[in-house]
C-alpha cells in the first residue's frame, strides 16, 4: 500500500492521531510551522535552499555520513563555539528528530500535509 494512504488512514482518527504525535509527528499546522521556522530561520545561515551559507549545507547528500542522532543533537543542544544555537527553547527533542529526519531525505519547499 501507498504510505501516504496509510498516513491518512492513521491520521483520519483522533486516537490514531494521537498515537502517531507520540512517534514523534507533529500535527499538521505545527508540521507547518516547523517546515517555514526551518526554511526562515535555518535557512539565514544554512542558506534559504538549505545548500550552505554561513552555516554548511543541509542536503541529504551532505547529512548522509551523520547518524540521525547526531544530527538531532545538533538541532536540540546546537554546537557550542560555533554560530549553531541550540534550539531546545523552541523545539521538542522529537521535533528535532522529526526536522532531522526531513533534512535527510530532502527538505519539503513547503508542508503539504504528506509525510
């Protein structure tokens, strides 16, 4: 099956709904909120496409050698001594997986409601 079938399957219920938050989906209008705090924020260094600035690339090409939980913890804890904030004022630590997880596979432009 197409998973954004069942994404919409799991995501048509309030208790599914409800479970999938706790795997670490944000609801739609926080999912949202992040994809544009990324593209605004992130992008300010990382670049507006995420290709690099200030602050280096954040393309799946150049995420690939790093553990997913590597880049999570940059996200939540930033990388003291260097322009990387930590953004754990802002963020849930499964928000920052969740961010994570999205940069490694591509950024979207914008979210769409599709995971």
């Amino acid at each position: 099956m197409n998973l954004r079938f069942l994404l919409s399957l799991l995501l048509a219920s309030p208790a599914l709904a409800a479970s999938a938050q706790s795997l670490g989906e944000p609801e739609e209008a926080r999912a949202r909120a992040l994809v544009h705090m990324v593209r605004q924020d992130c992008g300010s260094c990382h670049g507006m496409r995420l290709t690099g600035g200030l602050g280096p690339a954040l393309t799946p090409e150049a995420l690939a050698k790093f553990p997913l939980d590597s880049l999570v913890a940059v996200i939540y804890h930033g990388r003291p001594g260097t322009p990387m904030p930590p953004w754990k004022a802002m963020l849930s630590e499964s928000e920052a997986r969740w961010i994570a997880q999205r940069l490694q596979q591509g950024f979207p432009e914008e979210h769409t409601g599709t995971r």
